[in-house]
C-alpha cells in the first residue's frame, strides 16, 4: 500500500523524527522510550494524573549535515494532541474509500 494511502493517526513505531529538521528515520528495535517524572496537568475533561508524561526523544541526533537536531519517536500516546496532517488525510481517506482497514495494538 502506498504511504500516501495509510493514515497513521497514532505514529509509528518504527520511526523516527527529527525535531529540528524532519527527517525520517526507521527505528531499531532495541531502541527505548524514557519517561519524566512530571505528570500531565493541562489536559481538559481527562483524569491523566496517574500518567507519566511521555518523552519522546530517543537519544540520538540527526545526521543530517549541519543539523543535529534531536531524534523522537512519532507516536501518540494518552493524553496528547492528535496530528493535524494524518487526521485530516484519514478524513479525506474516509470520504473517498468504500473500506476501511483499522489496525492496531
């Protein structure tokens, strides 16, 4: 299936991010999410107070040159905001498709 056709409403997570630049890049699997110890507070009409706040950064940098930037995954985890992009393509996908195939964990 071509990527333009598949909206990935939740991220990947074999991918990665770079926050300063957006490159891709396909994630190993040993690699693993960190989490900080402050709590999520500003979420509306969500009880979240025994969530971890979720830090995306994987702990490596972009090799593009002259960036560096800091990789993160692109997932979306309890609590945050979906993406824009991917939610308005799924609508299009939507209006257009006579099936859907929704998969996840």
């Amino acid at each position: 299936i071509p990527r333009d056709k598949i909206s990935e409403l939740h991220g990947n997570t074999y991918r990665v991010v770079c926050q300063r630049c957006d490159k891709e890049y396909h994630r190993h699997v040993n690699q693993k999410r960190r989490t900080i110890g402050a709590k999520i507070t500003d979420i509306k009409d969500v009880d979240v107070s025994d969530h971890p706040r979720i830090d995306h950064r994987i702990g490596r940098k972009c090799t593009k040159p002259g960036c560096r930037g800091i990789l993160g995954d692109d997932i979306i985890n309890f609590g945050e905001q979906m993406p824009l992009g991917p939610t308005r393509l799924a609508f299009e996908h939507a209006a257009q498709g006579d099936l859907a195939l929704v998969l996840g964990t």
